[in-house]
C-alpha cells in the first residue's frame, strides 16, 4: 500500500512540475515610449531635463517636491537622490509599481514615495509642495492652473515643455547637447496676491494684478515695472524703486509700509 502511495505522489510531483516547466515566466513591466495613458501618451523625460529642472526650482534638502504624472519616477527618485522628500502622482498601477521598485533598487524608497491616482482627485495635496513638477500637455497645465494660483506664494512649478497660455514663465532654460526632444523647463513662482486699493504713507496705492506683473498708480503718478517674486514686489514711481514683502493685507519695504484697504 505504502509503495503505490509513494508511486502515486511522485506522478503527482512529475505531473506538476511539468506544467510549471510549460508555464511561461511573466516578465517584468517596462514602459513603452508612446504608449496610451488617461490624458497623454507616455513620453519620459529626458534625465538632462530632469536635472535641469530641479536646478531651475532651485530644490533643496528642506523641500518637498510633487510631481504630476510621475511615469517612471525619474523625477521623484532624482529629487529623492539630491536629499527631497519628493511624491509621484500617476494614474497607471503599473507604472507606479514599477517607479516603487526603482526608488528601492536607488536606495530612497524612505524619501520617494507614489501613488495611483487620477491627479485631478488629488489638487488639496498640491498645498503640501514647495516644488511641483510635470511634463503634462498645455490644455491639461490650463485646467490646473486655477488651483496653482491658489496655492502659497513662493511655491515653485517646473514643466517641461508646455506652457499655460497668458501666464508667462518666470524663467526659461533649455538644455542642449545630449537632449535631442522635449528639453525646455519652464519655471512659474505662485504670486501673491495685490490687486486692489492699498494706504501707503498718505497716498493711495492702486494696483491691478495679471499674475506676475503688477500696473497701477500711487496717488496720480503711474506704477511702472510691476512684478512679482513670490511674496516680493518691486515696482517703480517716477524713478523711486519699491521693493517689498507681502503678507496678506500688508506689504513692507525697508522705508515704506503699505496697508490694503478694505
């Protein structure tokens, strides 16, 4: 009895182990260039662009960095490597898994984190990001533009390549060489906010804002060269520079003080 039990589970084992031998090896998931996704193709982006952009953000240790649509991670993990705290949003399961086992092949794993997720669920957690990265079509950057200029001044936006429209970049690079595609960054700094009827000393200080540039006039006399740096502000009266800080309802220069009315 014992030998035919002994004869039957070894045709078992053999059985099995034949069809695990016939069963094909699945693959890990690698990207393909081109291939579909929620709202772009995937294109990655260039590892020169990468760098480029991170140096334009001027992203450092004390920054936490998002990047939208975050693909194979490259971003993330490169920020991770410079010392960020850095999070991807991205849509495909696969692709996150896939930047989640690079963050551990690359060591950062406890500083490069990913989620799945339709970005466009998730604009609440863009308040948390001292930088925020994509490379996301023009039309996709314009409907995430209101909730941008809603978040802190001085909070820092690199897109590779595509622009949003009548909001101008601050600054522009464009890497050369190696690059060969998709090799611009662009750089916007959330802007305070200053529109309005603001007291400075005893004259009235009228400002109109469009993102960045700031018009207007103190008293009757015009404001000329009006920008935004974040939480900055300079602009000119009659050849008088004003340069400042805003906080809320007060901005404050090294001479002069202005308060915004109600």
């Amino acid at each position: 009895m014992r030998v035919r039990q002994w004869v039957l589970a070894g045709l078992f084992g053999m059985v099995a182990s034949a069809a695990a031998a016939q069963t094909p090896a699945v693959a890990p998931f690698e990207p393909k260039v081109g291939q579909p996704g929620k709202d772009v193709v995937w294109v990655p982006t260039p590892q020169e662009l990468v760098d480029r952009m991170l140096e334009l953000a001027n992203a450092t240790p004390a920054d936490f960095l998002i990047d939208l649509g975050s693909g194979d991670g490259r971003t993330v993990i490169t920020a991770a490597r410079r010392g960020l705290r850095a999070h991807g949003i991205e849509y495909n399961p696969d692709m996150v898994a896939l930047a989640q086992r690079r963050a551990r092949e690359a060591g950062v794993s406890d500083r490069a984190t990913f989620e799945q997720a339709d970005l466009f669920t998730r604009i609440d957690e863009l308040r948390k990001a001292d930088v925020i990265t994509m490379f996301l079509l023009s039309s996709i950057n314009l409907r995430l533009r209101p909730a941008l200029l809603e978040l802190e001044p001085g909070t820092r936006i690199v897109s590779n390549t595509f622009r949003m429209a009548d909001w101008e970049p601050d600054q522009e690079s464009r890497v050369e060489g190696a690059c060969a595609s998709w090799c611009e960054a662009l750089l916007w700094i959330v802007p305070a906010k200053v529109e309005g009827t603001w007291q400075l000393g005893d004259e009235t200080l009228a400002l109109a804002q469009a993102f960045q540039r700031v018009s207007g006039t103190l008293g009757t006399r015009e404001v000329t060269g009006g920008r935004l740096d974040g939480r900055t502000i300079t602009f000119t009266v009659e050849g008088t520079t004003y340069t400042g800080t805003v906080d809320g309802d007060t901005m404050t220069g090294a001479t002069w003080t202005a308060t915004k009315r109600p």
